[in-house]
C-alpha cells in the first residue's frame, strides 16, 4: 500500500513530467537513474542485495529510455557513440548484479554524471531552438 508521502511524491513527478520540456524529461531520466543507481550503491553496502537490485534494474530500465531517445538524424556519429555507451553502462549494472561488484555501479554513475553534465550545458537557444521545431512538427 503507497502512504500518503510516497502518493504526493508520485503524483508530483507525474506532475512534472506533463509539463516538462522534451529537455527537462531527458534531465529527469538521467536524475532517476543516477538516484536508483545511488540506492542501490547504498544496497550493495548495508548488504540489502535485493533492494540493490531492484534499484539497479530501475536504472538499466531509465538507461534503455535514454537509449531509445536517441535521434540519429540530427547527429548520427554522436547517436551512435551514446547508444554505445549507454549499452556499456548497462553491461556494467548487469555485472554489478552477477558479481555483487559496487564497482561497477561507480563506473555507470561517472559515465552518467558526464552525458548529463553535457544534456545540462546545452545553451538554452539551442533548447528552445528544438522546442520550437519539434512543435512545429507536431502541429
């Protein structure tokens, strides 16, 4: 049963995401996995391998969307080299889960850490330059 924090919580991500831009649900993507990724780190060290492993599959799950989200007409050489990466980074949480290595949860956190840090300094006109587009597409 959800208590009432856990439904607040819920309903204002829901929230957040109905207004977010296609930017801002990307940013959330990689705050959920990085967020799952450090709970199950804290898993992995109080010896709760099951919650660790849930929290690693929620993250391998955010990672495919992050994946899936790629648009291979803009950049195709860059599409392709995150895809890649984002298929290393779930070679290191299945790992992780095989070899109960916290390591391995280290190495997709940096890699993730570092693909956001460039998602968040993309300059805003670029953003709002592809906002403008993708509603133009839309309508």
């Amino acid at each position: 049963m959800m208590n009432k924090h856990s439904h607040y919580q819920s309903t204002g991500v829901a929230s957040e995401v109905f207004q977010a831009t296609p930017h801002r649900l990307i940013q959330m993507l990689f705050e959920g996995a990085l967020k799952n990724l450090f709970c199950a780190k804290g898993g992995y060290e109080a010896s709760e391998f099951e919650a660790a492993e849930a929290s690693i599959n929620k993250a391998s799950r955010i990672v495919s969307e992050l994946q899936a989200s790629l648009d291979f007409r803009y950049s195709t050489e860059l599409s392709q080299n995150l895809y890649y990466v984002y298929d290393y980074i779930k070679t290191c949480l299945i790992t992780s889960i095989a070899k109960k290595d916290a390591g391995k949860i280290d190495e997709a956190i940096a890699l993730l850490k570092e693909i956001k840090a460039g998602w968040d300094g993309i300059p805003d006109d670029i953003r709002l330059m592809d906002e403008m587009q993708l509603r133009n597409q839309v309508a």
